[in-house]
C-alpha cells in the first residue's frame, strides 16, 4: 500500500472492527475514501472538517459497505445524515426569488 494513501480513520475503523492484520488496509481505505465522498455528497460537510459527527457517520457507512449491507444504510441513518445536512446548510443569495417589490 506504499503508493496509495491511507485514510486518517484507517486506524479507528481498524479499531472498531477488531481487525488486527494490515493485508486489507488498501481495501479499507478505499472503503473509507468512497464513504467520506458519499457521505459528503449528502450533507454537504467537507471530508477534512474532523467533526466527530461526520467521521461516525463515516465510520458507519464502512463498516455497512465491509460487511455487503451498505444499500441499508441510507435508510438506517436518514435522522443523521438529515440532522448533519442541516448543521452545515448556510443560506444563501438566491437571485431568481422574487425580491418582492
């Protein structure tokens, strides 16, 4: 795995599963990288935030991809990942409302 980058949740991923061995450590970390994108994708949170919020979620998205059950997840945590969208949503300028003049 030295030409490819280990995720920063490898070792408390590694933890949390009690895997010990480091022959699936690419295999994680790719887990994780798609887990970070995916769940970034959905709340709008930056992967390099280090929110604890983010990183469970995180965390927990791998270990449903790992285990071949990630197409529960969504559903499992929609109060989460709903809860963390809101946390990060920042309104903005929307210049096709109507400014009511």
């Amino acid at each position: 795995m030295a030409d490819e980058k280990v995720n920063p949740l490898l070792k408390q991923f590694k933890q949390r599963m009690k895997i010990y061995h480091k022959a699936e450590d690419a295999n994680l970390s790719r887990i994780l990288n798609a887990s970070q994108k995916r769940i970034t994708d959905i709340t709008g949170i930056a992967s390099n935030a280090g929110d604890d919020v983010y990183d469970e979620l995180v965390l927990e998205r791998a270990r449903y991809a790992y285990n071949d059950q990630v197409e529960f997840f969504d559903a499992n945590f929609l109060d989460d990942l709903l809860s963390a969208s809101l946390t990060s949503y920042e309104p903005g300028d929307d210049e096709d409302e109507p400014t009511g003049v």
